[in-house]
C-alpha cells in the first residue's frame, strides 16, 4: 500500500504593525509599511506501508523566521489510515508534540507550555507521524495536511 501526500500546504504568518505617524511633517498621519512578514512551507513526506501495519511520515517546515508552535490537522479516510502517534524532532528546538484522533482527522500541536522553545528558523523535519493501515486497505491513500 502506499500512501501519497498530494498537497502542500502554506503556512502565512503575518504581523502588521499600525503606528500614527506624520512621517514628512505633513500631518498626513500615513501608517508605515508592514513590519513584519513571512511565509513557510509544511510538507508531509510520501511514505509506504502494507496493510495491517504502520508507516512512519516525516513532517517537514520551511520557515525563514523562529516559530514557538505549529497547529494543523491530518485528514485521512478513518476505514484505511488512522494516526497512532506524533513525535518531534531535534529540529523542533524542543516542543513536544500532542494529538487527538477521532473521525479520520488528527489535529497535531507542537507547543512549549513554559514558553520558551522556538522551532529555529530553516527547513527540515520537525515532526514524524505513524500511521496504521487497515488490514483491508489497498492503493494509494491519501493523508491531508489541513487548517495549517
């Protein structure tokens, strides 16, 4: 059975900062340009897996700028693939990962409670999800990054 990846999904982070300024002594009070602005990219890898076992996907982030967490969910059809498991890696600057699974989704957090580890910026894997393949499944499936 494989198990095919088929969206990328962009992750827009964006802050403007909206500050009265008279910025020719004009009196105009025109607010400056955004002060901050970046997107990533979240990339769930292709992986195989045989029916009535596991497969393990590799969840990597391209971010130009130090995140402290990542939230999305993973759709999947619930009579072929369920998620089993979530774990981060070094790359994610120690967050620990959670999820909750339930009705073919799983939505995934990777968060600091304390408050204090960044996801550095950069590209690589910062997560691994198992999946469990029904014993009954054959072909391709597919497994969504969603609500990123």
């Amino acid at each position: 059975m494989r198990i095919e990846r088929l969206s990328i999904v962009l992750i827009g982070f964006l802050l403007l900062a909206t500050v009265n300024c008279d910025s020719g002594g004009d009196g105009t009070n025109e607010p400056p340009p955004p002060a901050f602005s970046t997107t990533g990219v979240l990339r769930l890898a292709d992986a195989e897996g045989e029916a009535g076992g596991a497969a393990i996907l590799s969840l990597s982030l391209e971010n130009p700028a130090a995140l402290a967490g990542l939230q999305f969910d993973l759709e999947a059809d619930p009579a072929v693939l369920t998620v089993t498991a979530v774990s981060a890696s070094a790359r994610s600057g120690g967050l620990e990962a959670s999820f909750h699974a339930g009705g073919g989704a799983a939505r995934v957090v990777l968060a600091d409670l304390q408050g204090s580890a960044l996801i550095a910026a950069g590209d690589g894997v910062v997560a691994t999800v198992t999946v469990q393949v029904d014993s009954a499944a054959s072909g391709s499936v597919d497994l969504l990054v969603k609500n990123a």
